[in-house]
C-alpha cells in the first residue's frame, strides 16, 4: 500500500486501500466526493507512469468502480485492458454525485488531476477526460486550472460522446415525469426518482431544453433553457470556454454523415389508458405541435406544447436507452414504466429511446437548435475539437465500440 501524498497542494485525504480479491482495480485513492481506481500497467507498479483519466458520466447517486469497469472492460472494446496492455496506466473517476453540479464534480477532477501528477514516476504527460458529463466536468476543470495559473500536466483532452453543445431529452417525457411525481409521488417514491433526476443540478445545466413541472406549457425552440445552464455557460466562458494547451479530441455514438435513426417525427410514441391517468406523448416535430397530453382522471387535461423545434428525437446522435437504477428505456420507454406503475397495467410504447447527444453537440460544430446542422454532414472545419471520429452508425450513447476504443488508442499512441 502506498503511503499517503503531500504535494505542493497541501495534503491530499485517504490513503490509498489495497484492492481486494474481488477489485479489478490496484489501489484506489479516496477523494474529496469522489473516488480514483487505478490501474496499473504493469504489476510491479506502485506509482502511474503514462496516466489516462476517464471520469465517469450523469446519473443518480455515486460511481461504482466495477459498474465502470465492467462497461468499459467486458462489452465489444475491451479498452481498459487495451490501454494497459500499451503501456498506459487508467485512472477512472468516480463521483460521490453523478447528478450534482457539474461545477462541484470539477472540484473532484481537480483534485483526481493533483493527484495523478503528484503520484507519477517519470514526466509523461495525462490524458485526460471523461464519457458524457464526464466530459464536461474535466474540460471544466482543465480550463479552471489554466485560469488559475496551475499547471495540469495535460497534453491531451478525451471527450467521449459528451453534450459540448447540449443534450436532448423530450419534453413531453420531463414533463410526464414531473407529472406523476405531483399526482402520485407521495404514495411511492420510486414515482419521484425519474422527475428528481431531470430536475438534479447536472440535468438542468446540460439539457438545452429543460422542464420543471408537469404543468401546461408552450415551449418556443429559443426559449427553455434553465437558469442553471445559464448559469454554467456562462462560468464556462469565464475560465476561457476550453482548455488551451492540450489537444482536443473527442468522439461521437452518431453518425457524421447527416443520416438519424429512422425515428419519425411527430408520432405517437407511448400511450397509456387507464384508472387513474391518461397519456399520450408524441415524437419531436417541427412547427406547432403537442408533444404530450396527460390526464388524471376526473380533472382536465395538461398539455406541452412546442412551436419551431426540430426533429431532435431522430436525429444523428448517441441513443439514450437506458435509466439509472431503473430497469427499463430511460426516454419514452421510461414514461411507459411510470405510466404503468400508476395504472397497474401495461402502457403501449411504439418508439422506446431518442437521440440524447446529437452528433453535432458531442463533436462540438454546431448547435442542437439548428435543424439543417443536426441532418447534415459534420463540418469538421467548425468543430472546437483538434480531431474527432463519428460512428458508423448511431448507437447505445457512451457505448464502448471496437471502432471508437480503438481510434482512441492510435491516437494516444501518437502522443
């Protein structure tokens, strides 16, 4: 076991626990709301020599080290073992608060990068980055430092199918979210998890367009983003909007090439018909449109309304079919579980996920607001990143593919 590091930072907390039988990791280091497993690349190794930060990505509650792992490690790409296997020691971050602000969890990166440096043996400069908000919490960090004059020890930043210019989530799905959660919340509280997820600090600062209650409303495509990504864009700017000195790369789960996922617009996605709610939400349209309509029984019923979006569910991006800690699709599959919940039987669901990060937002050329930018090929010109790969095709967000994984690595190896 390593003794605990004093660096020019001060102390930092936590020695650093040996791993146990059943830890893929070699040590791990306790952070200040967050954790750091290691990975050596050799196993005489006591100390990270070529060190690749990867923080982990928005959900609800903590990072697990073996979820991470487990991702990243046993799907089509093994990438940690791949990275390990050339001669790089991965160091993944986790967070005390997936949903926290995205402000705070910069805070934790900080620390992870002042650790790295402090713990390496040898010069090589880190990698580092992260997958979906990690992305946005260590480009964060990395501009902070350079704006505090503090020398990261970074030549390379990693962005993996992170929101660079917003995420999408439908607005008719937050809405009914919010809506069960007001009308039913109070008698189970897993009717609450999903609305308390979209209205988490992290949610509200990525989501372009955001919802807070389930009331009626009518959304213009110019209008709709909360305070609180204001608010983060806004410090974002202050420490220089990007970190200057490392390269930039970045990968997407969508296509570069215009062509979406075949969702069509303005189509029934889930309906639910039962004694105590109706609901009808539709997929992303263009021009006016109700995007979801829900009723409890006896009372009138709520609308959301859009006017001028486009066609964002169909979009060329990375799918989001997946919710934390619940078991079902998290966009239009998840309303079908909360509607099914409440009515005590099924939900019809016709279009289960939707694009959550269009290729233009994770490759960081163009914003989520335009319709002929969101459908055409990326313009590798406009891009803020220095190099970036689009997938073949439009798969599962932050999926860990033999395409991606293994442009990732040629490229560190450029390093």
């Amino acid at each position: 076991m390593s003794k605990p590091v004093v660096s020019i930072w001060g102390p930092l907390p936590g020695a650093q626990p040996a791993a146990t039988e059943t830890d893929p990791w070699d040590t791990a280091w306790e952070l200040r709301n967050g954790t750091a497993w290691v990975f050596y690349s050799s196993s005489n190794q006591t100390a990270v020599k070529r060190p690749v930060i990867l923080a982990d990505g928005f959900a609800m509650g903590p990072s697990s080290g073996h979820v991470l792992y487990d991702g990243l490690e046993n799907g089509d790409y093994p990438l940690i073992s791949s990275l390990r296997e050339n001669g790089f020691d991965v160091v993944l971050l986790g967070f005390s608060d997936r949903s926290a602000s995205i402000l705070a969890n910069a805070d934790v990166a900080i620390e992870c990068i002042r650790r790295t440096v402090a713990d390496r043996e040898g010069g090589a400069m880190l990698t580092v980055g992260g997958f979906s908000m990690g992305g946005m919490v260590t480009r964060y960090a990395l501009a902070k430092m350079e704006r505090q004059r503090e020398d990261h020890q970074t030549a390379t930043y990693l962005s993996y199918d992170t929101p660079h210019r917003g995420a999408w989530l439908p607005l008719g799905v937050q809405a009914f979210a919010h809506f069960v959660k007001e009308k039913w919340g109070n008698t189970n509280p897993l009717l609450s998890l999903y609305s308390d997820l979209v209205n988490s600090p992290a949610a509200r600062q990525m989501l372009r367009w955001h919802v807070a209650t389930g009331s009626e409303v009518t959304l213009d495509v110019a209008a709709g983003q909360d305070q609180e990504r204001t608010d983060f864009l806004e410090a974002l700017q202050r420490v220089g909007d990007w970190p200057q000195r490392p390269r930039l790369l970045g990968v997407a789960n969508g296509t570069g090439t215009g062509i979406g996922n075949s969702i069509p617009a303005d189509d029934t996605a889930m309906a639910a018909h039962g004694p105590k709610a109706n609901a009808q939400l539709r997929t992303q349209g263009q021009g006016r449109q109700t995007v979801a309509q829900m009723t409890e029984a006896g009372q009138a019923p709520v609308s959301i309304n859009t006017n001028g979006f486009p066609e964002l569910d169909g979009a060329p991006g990375g799918l989001f079919p997946k919710a934390p800690l619940l078991e079902d699709a998290a966009n239009f599959g998840m309303a079908a579980v909360l509607a099914s919940m409440v009515n005590e039987q099924r939900a019809e669901l016709i279009h289960n996920a939707s694009t959550f990060v269009p290729t233009i937002s994770a490759v960081a050329s163009a914003d989520i607001d335009d319709p002929t930018a969101l459908y055409s090929k990326v313009d590798r010109e406009s891009s803020d990143l220095h190099d970036f790969l689009c997938a073949s095709t439009n798969e599962g967000h932050t999926v860990m593919t033999p395409e991606l994984g293994k442009w990732i690595l040629a490229q560190l190896q450029e390093m």
